[in-house]
C-alpha cells in the first residue's frame, strides 16, 4: 500500500475507502485494515479527517522516496504480482503482530533496559572463549541439556510443574511451541479450543495450521469448558489458566479439575500457556494446571519474552512422556534448533541465582509501576474506567469502557498521537458489546505513564467518553 501511495496508484489527497468496505472486498478482517490504515498513518502517508475518513496525506513523508519501495528499486522486488498460496493469504489477511514493541502503553512488554545485560554478556563472553563444539551444531535432543536441567529444577519450585529435564524441550518463544504442537498433534480440520477473548497469537497459528477454531468463553472461574451433545470433541484446547489472557482472570480449581476429566475423556489434549505468570503482586502464586494430577493430559509453555527479553526468543514447553520423542524429532526436523550457547548461559544465570533474582526485581517495579496507572485512572476517570477483574499480576491491565463504543477508533485515535494501547474488542473471534483498552504498564516509568495517560484521556474525551464527575477531568 505504501507503494501504491508512492507510486501514485492512490492519488495524493484522495479518499481512502472505509475501513469496513475494504475487509469486505478484501475478504480480510476489518482489524487488519485498521492496522494497515494506522501503520500508514503513523508513518505520515495518511490523515484521517473526523468524520470524513482517511485520506492520502498532500505531501508524503520526507524520505519516503529514498525508501526500499521507491519506484527506482521496484526491478530488484519481487513481481507485484506475486503469488500467494491460500493458506498464505490466510495467515496475512489475519496479520496481528504489531509494528509498535516499546513505549506507553505497549500491553506485554517487559523493561527490557532492566535486564542485566552486562552480567549475561559476561557469561556469554566466558563460555565463547572456552571452545566446546557440541555448541557450534544443530540442536537434536530438545535443546541444550543444562538449560533443561536448570528449568526442570525452576519449574518444579516455581510453577509446581512435574517435570523431568528429559520432557523439556526448548523452543524459540511459545509461538514456536504453538506451531510444533499444532502441527504434530492436529491434523487440518480438527478442531481447537481457544478463550474468548483470547491471545491472537495462537489464534493465527492454529489458523494456518488448518484448524477448525472454537472460540469458548470465559467468566469470572475462566474458560467454560462445555461440550455440548453431537459436537466434535476439541483435539486441543488453548488456556492461560494461572493468568488469563488478556482479561486477567484465574482458571479456579473446580474449572481445572473439570477441564482435565473432559480432556481425558475425550483424548484431548490442553495446552497450558504459562506466559507471565511469574508476576503476581499479591496473594500466593497460582500453581500450573500441569501439576494439579499425576499424568494430566496437558502440555505446559513458558517463555523467558516477558521475564528477560522478548529478542531472546528462549521459551520451553513439558511434554507427557509419550511425546517427549516424536516432539523432538519434529523440532529437529521443522526447525533444525540451535543458539546453544546462549541457551547454555541461560542455564548458567538461572543456577546461579541471578534469574530467581531478576524476577524478584521485576516483580517490585512492575507492582509499582501497575500501581501507579491503576491509581491515574481511579483518580482522573473513575472507579468505572478501572479493570473489571482486578488480577493484580502481569504486565499490563485492561481499562474499563462503556459497553459498545468504538474502543478501535479510541485506540487508533491516541495511536496518532504517539500512545500505543490496543482495544479489548480486537481479542474476541465473535461479536460481542464489551469494550476496553489493554495498557501495559511495565516498560514505562511514572513520568512518562503519566505523559501518556494524559494524551489518553484526551482521547476518550474527544469520543465523548467522560467520567461521571467532569469536574475531576477537567483537572
Ligand atoms: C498469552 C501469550 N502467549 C504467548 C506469547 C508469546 O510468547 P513468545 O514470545 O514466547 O512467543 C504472548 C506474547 O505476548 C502472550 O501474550
């Protein structure tokens, strides 16, 4: 689309067409035209005019014409016409993953600047000096032995996992533990279960995959796992069962238990998302739902994207012990593993304490930092603006909007104005009136949490959402 700007396809000062007509034409959904429409106008290629749509911007941004899309390079690009497989377009029309990874109020993104770099790096330096070749080739055996003892010994304390280093088997991130469990254990048109609302991450994955998705809803409890009579038993089901994504609730123990006897019955299998469950301010941990039974019918993720850095791309998952082979031997031949010795460090900075102590660190500064914003928005939009569970764990919190307002046009509306939040509405498959922005809170400081949430509020004033008391929101 850039391109086509460039290249005068669409005339300079031109009308866009609307968001929802173009999905329609498109055959895509209508959130990825608004990211398409938002990127571009972040960029400064489109305005949009209140009221009046979005439109080609009169003049286009400095250095556009220097881009890699300037026609001048169009020879060395691929044919504009190039072919696209249906399960291609099926992965692009659905297109999620956001350009914005840093700032307020990015949901999901940790400090990274918090990290101690210089003693990871320390590490890495040392074992790079001391040759060992088992290092330098593919990984075969699930990943590095040393990380998966580490873990083994971590997971058990920590998240009350039943785990031995031989059903570990390291992944880059949790997406790629979605990808091989998918593919391994499904095949197209099985169906999958995913939490409505629910992570699109996983959503897209199993898309591709050729799964048929059921989008099963949550409540207070989390996921409602019902299968009604004459319906296709799920093959896998998807949860985030210690801290539900994105609303925050936790799977309860009657849930739990309800959700492994169906499992068992039906051979299915439950694949628990652990993604940041090491961030509880209150209360005591939740343990995983992997650990709940001896031999629970479930394959347990964890990631170190929102406890170190997300560009580690570092996660892991436990496998029930009949899978422990076939999975490896698919990872080998999917992905053909390595970043040995970073993994190799990794285990060298979780013995050594340093991991334990990180968390610990994170822990105080996120608690701190979510309770900060709760408080902006308790003070300067009200009690009816703050989340409607209030978790008080994790990275980032769900802000309260009247039932039925366009939170997308909230969201892409600060967006303009350079703060990034992301509306509830985009995490449900179905349609459904319940409306709110996810605001992670963990990469921004007081001053600059403040900053944003004042741009925000503007926002919501201008789409004629105030609180009850305007007089506080004129302070
Ligand atoms: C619920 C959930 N699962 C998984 C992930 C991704 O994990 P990874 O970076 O390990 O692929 C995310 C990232 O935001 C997430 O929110």
């Amino acid at each position: 689309m850039q391109a086509a700007i460039i290249e005068g396809i669409f005339p300079r000062s031109s009308r866009l067409p609307a968001s929802r007509e173009l999905a329609r034409e498109l055959k895509v959904s209508r959130n990825t035209v608004i990211n398409v429409y938002e990127n571009l106008m972040a960029q400064g290629y489109v305005i949009a005019r209140t009221g009046s749509g979005t439109w080609i911007a009169e003049a286009l941004p400095e250095g556009c014409l220097q881009s890699p899309l300037a026609p001048q390079d169009t020879q060395t690009l691929p044919s504009k016409q190039a072919t696209i497989s249906r399960r291609g377009a099926t992965l692009l029309g659905h297109a999620t993953a956001s350009p914005y990874q840093w700032g307020a109020f990015v949901p999901g993104a940790p400090d990274v600047a918090a990290f101690p770099h210089k003693l990871f790096s320390q590490i890495q330096a040392r074992l790079s000096r001391e040759p060992d070749v088992h290092r330098l080739i593919y990984s075969s055996g699930g990943g590095c032995p040393d990380l998966r003892h580490a873990l083994a010994g971590y997971l058990r304390v920590a998240r009350s996992v039943r785990a031995d280093a031989e059903q570990i088997i390291i992944t880059e991130g949790i997406h790629q533990a979605v990808d091989l469990i998918s593919r391994v254990l499904s095949d197209q048109g099985d169906t999958a279960w995913i939490e409505e609302p629910g992570y699109w991450g996983t959503r897209n994955l199993l898309r591709i995959n050729g799964l048929k998705i059921r989008a099963v809803p949550v409540d207070e409890q989390g996921l409602i796992a019902d299968l009604p009579p004459r319906t296709k038993a799920p093959k896998l089901i998807f949860v985030t069962p210690s801290h539900q994504y994105p609303l925050g609730v936790h799977l309860s123990l009657e849930r739990r238990q309800q959700l492994l006897a169906l499992a068992r019955r039906h051979n299915s299998l439950v694949v628990e998302d652990d993604y940041d469950s090491e961030f509880r301010f209150s209360g005591h941990p939740h343990p995983s739902l992997q650990g709940l039974e001896p031999d629970a019918p479930v394959i347990y993720m964890g990631t170190f994207s929102k406890t170190l850095y997300p560009a580690l791309r570092i996660g892991y998952m436990v496998v029930p012990r009949n899978l422990v082979e076939p999975m490896r031997i698919a990872a080998a031949e999917l992905y053909r593993g390595g970043h040995l010795l970073i993994q190799r460090a990794l285990a060298e900075f979780i013995q050594a304490g340093h991991f334990s102590e990180h968390i610990r660190r994170m822990r105080l500064l996120y608690s701190q930092r979510r309770r900060f914003l709760y408080g902006l928005i308790e003070r300067y939009l009200g009690p009816e603006f703050l989340p409607v569970v209030n978790h008080d764990a994790g990275l980032h919190l769900v802000m309260n909007l009247p039932d039925g307002c366009d939170d997308v046009a909230i969201a892409a509306s600060a967006l303009r104005r350079g703060v990034k939040v992301r509306a509830l509405s985009q995490y449900y498959m179905l349609p459904q009136s319940r409306r709110g922005l996810l605001m992670g809170y963990a990469c921004v400081d007081e001053r600059q949490c403040q900053d944003a949430f004042g741009i925000l509020k503007a926002c919501l004033a201008d789409a004629g959402i105030r609180p009850r008391n305007t007089s506080v929101f004129a302070r």
